[in-house]
C-alpha cells in the first residue's frame, strides 16, 4: 500500500484576546502531529471578528509560537478571502440549501428554542416564512435539505474513530452572518480546503463543529480531511481554561523572562498524561 502523503495541519487563531495556555497546546499539538510525519504546519489568522478583531494581536501570536519553540508557514488571513465566503454562500443560496433569518437572539429565546451543543438550536422560525427586507438577516443551513442532498456522510477522528454525521444537535446553524460574509463554520471549511489541510486539529470543544464541516465539504464538493480533536486542558477548578476566566496569557508570561520551550515541553507531557 501507499504511504499516506504527509499531514498538513494549522493553527488557527482569532486576534480577539491574546493566546492562553489552551491555545498553546493545540498549537503544540498541530505542530508536532505534522513534524512527526514529515508533514506542513501552517499558521492562518482568523480575524473576521469584525470590531472584535485586533489587528496588532497577530504580531503577539507570532511571537508567541516563536517562543515555544515552533515554526510554521503563515497562510493568508480569513479578511483577505472574504470574495470566496460570498461565491460559496451564493453557491448554497441558489441551491436552496440556505434561508435568510431576521431572528435576534432573544426573539430565538422566547420562540422556545432547546439547547444544542454548540448554544441554542434554532427553532425554524424563518424557515417557511418570506424575511423582512427592512430587518438584517444571517444566512442559516437548512440541515434536512442539506442532509437529503448529501445522504449519510461520515467522518474519522483519530481519537474517537468514525463519526457518523448528526446535526440534530446544532439545528439550522448561521453559515452567513449579519454582519459579515460567513460565519466561522463556512470560513473555516472553505479555508482548510483553499490551504489544502488534511489534518485538522482543534480543541474538543469544537467536536460538534466538526459535523457541519463535513456536511458543507460535501455539499461544496471540498476535499475532506481527518480530524483530530485534542482534549482540553482544565483549571484547577475543573473548568475549561479561558482568557476570560484569568489564565496567564502566553505574551504576559513570555515578557516575565518564562522560557517558552520548557513551557511547551511541560504541555507536552500533559498531553501524554490526558491521553493523545
Ligand atoms: N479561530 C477559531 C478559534 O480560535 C479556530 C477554531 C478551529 O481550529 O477550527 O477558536
Ligand atoms: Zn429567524
């Protein structure tokens, strides 16, 4: 048999808070899962966020990842590629496959809506019902046309195995924002494809993500990739690490003298002891 072509893998940030410890494990993780089979780990900025975003971060975040010890190749940021978000959603748009939604998140809220995985799952409201042209609207997937399109589709994660594709628990997600040409769901599908990721790694709370992904590759007819859904690292209070919840971010710690390749060596055998 063939030997399978070398990973490609990415590490994709948004410059809307500054690197943590969790960021610098999945760093870690795509860096080190494409270095041992010879393969590209690239950097990608995500900084679509709109206001959210900060330009100046991206500066930090390499500076970041240098001194952990790692190199990479920087691929282009999501706002250079936001002509490719409209063609596809245009794409989806003529198919049926996405409506317009006027919602707002409490409108969402009083319809009933039950929680999914990833926040609430949208109840339908503007599925069968002509937009409001005076009111902004988001572009979400109608997940049954989408899945009579497709069939049954499935999905391999190295960790878990195979996945069969189930959206019942994230509904009718927002592939088109309101404000900007994509939400995070289509960008980062189109992107992994446009730079040719075969491996994409990310933290297990975006497991769920993970079905969408794989329905859009399959409905935009995109290369489909592996995945590899790290765990997380928690606090010692159980929780998740988080910027919000006060974790050292990587720059203020890297300006205190810290040596960051000892850093990562340590997360590298957290790693091993969370099992990856
Ligand atoms: N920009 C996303 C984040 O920072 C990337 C998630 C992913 O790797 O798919 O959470
Ligand atoms: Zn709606």
């Amino acid at each position: 048999m063939d030997r399978p072509a070398p990973p490609v893998t990415r590490f994709a940030p948004s410059p809307n808070g500054h690197l943590h410890l969790g960021h610098a494990l999945s760093a870690i993780v795509a860096h080190d899962l494409a270095r041992a089979d010879g393969g590209r780990f690239l950097l990608r900025i995500e900084d679509i966020d709109g206001p959210r975003s900060r330009p100046e971060l991206a500066d930090a975040f390499r500076s970041d990842l240098a001194w952990l010890g790692l190199e990479w190749e920087e691929v282009s940021a999501q706002s250079t590629r936001l002509a490719s978000y409209a063609a596809a959603a245009e794409t989806l748009r003529e198919r049926g496959l996405i409506y317009p939604c006027t919602c707002t998140r409490s409108e969402i809220e009083a319809a009933g809506a039950r929680p999914g995985l990833e926040g609430l799952i949208y109840p339908g409201t503007c599925k069968h019902r002509a937009p409001d042209p005076a009111r902004p609207a988001a572009w979400r997937l109608d997940a049954q046309m989408a899945l009579a399109q497709t069939g049954p589709l499935v999905w391999e994660d190295a960790r878990a195995g195979p996945q069969q594709v189930d959206l019942s628990g994230l509904g009718d997600v927002v592939l088109v924002r309101k404000d900007l040409p994509a939400s995070y769901h289509l960008a980062v599908t189109l992107d992994d494809a446009a730079d040719g990721v075969t491996l994409v790694t990310r933290g297990a709370d975006l497991f769920a993500a993970s079905h969408v992904h794989r329905t859009l590759q399959a409905l935009l007819d995109l290369p489909v990739p592996r995945w590899h859904h790290h765990p997380l690292l928690l606090g010692p209070d159980g929780e998740k690490l988080a910027k919000r919840r006060g974790s050292p971010a990587l720059a203020e710690r890297r300006a205190g003298g810290e040596d960051g390749r000892m850093l990562a060596q340590q997360l590298r055998m957290q790693l091993l002891s969370l099992g990856t």
